[in-house]
C-alpha cells in the first residue's frame, strides 16, 4: 500500500470544531486493516535501529499508534493521559492551549533516567501537547529521540515549540 493511498483513508472534515478548522479524521486509516498495519510499519521501520526501550502515547489516539509500535520494537508501552485518569502517583505538566490550558500526567515511576523514548501521537499542530508531553519525558531523566506523529500541520509551526527534538511524520497537510 502506497502512502497516497494511504493518506486518501484520512478524512478531512471542514468547519470542526471550530469554523475555519479543517478537522483530519484518522479513524478510516484505523479501520482499513492493511492500511492501519502499513502506517504503524512505516513508522516502526524508522525506529528499527534506535535501540527504544519505551514508546510514550499520547492521549487518546496516541494509545491507539503507539501501543503497536511498542510492540514491533519490542519497547515498553507507557499512557500520558489527562490529568486524574491515572490511578497512582503521576508527575504533571499543564500546557496552553489555543483557548484556555490542560494538564497531562504520567506515573512517575514510568520512565527510568537514560531511557531511550519515542513519543507517539496522531497529529503535530501548535505543538502544545507535544512538548508538554516531552517535558514529562524529560522530567523523568528520558532521553527522547524523537516525536512520530501520523500528521502534520507545519503551517502551525509544532515543531518550534519542541526544542529540536526530532519529528517524524507520515503525512503533511
């Protein structure tokens, strides 16, 4: 399966969820089973040799990518959830938002210092979880190696945001 073909399974739904918000809709990508194992191939294949000991997922649909990729990689699975949805003692970072701020957590025994960590999720836009989601990481003692998202939105400029941390992506919009 080519990436066009691929990427012809990402819905884009205008005027969500906010006028003027082209909303890219993953979930076709998901439910086409060789299309979901090629976009989790790809990007396991450019982790091959990087020697990930834990992939973190974002939540909600970074659980969804990233739990594969751990696997494939033979890493551990580690969830960033929103915060008071993990049910022991959490490290937590709040980020602004476009509209307002939020909070993500992560265990604080999730991570061990020096650990080699890929950060997965399914969209790089402003940048705002993602980099959160690195300081956690790095508040840890993580090493991060880079940030593997399914989409970006480089006219929103994420990357700027996340101090030269690597960003790897499947599809531009």
């Amino acid at each position: 399966m080519t990436t066009e073909s691929m990427q012809d399974l990402i819905r884009s739904i205008p005027d969500y969820p906010n006028p003027g918000v082209t909303f890219r809709d993953i979930t076709p990508l998901l439910g086409d089973g060789p299309a979901f194992h090629e976009a989790i191939s790809q990007i396991t294949e450019r982790f091959a040799s990087s020697n990930i000991q834990r992939v973190i997922g974002v939540e909600a649909r970074g659980f969804i990518l990233g739990a594969p990729i751990a696997v494939a990689l033979g890493a551990g699975f580690v969830p960033v959830r929103k915060a008071g949805k993990l049910p022991w003692a959490v490290v937590r970072e709040e980020y602004d938002l476009e509209y307002g701020s939020d909070k993500l957590e992560i265990h604080r025994d999730a991570i061990h210092p020096g650990e080699r960590i890929l950060v997965v999720d399914d969209v790089l836009a402003t940048g705002g979880t993602a980099a959160a989601t690195c300081r956690l990481v790095s508040a840890l003692g993580g090493d991060i190696v880079a940030l593997a998202v399914l989409i970006e939105l480089p006219f929103l400029e994420g990357r700027s945001k996340l101090d030269g941390i690597a960003v790897e992506s499947l599809f531009t919009y």
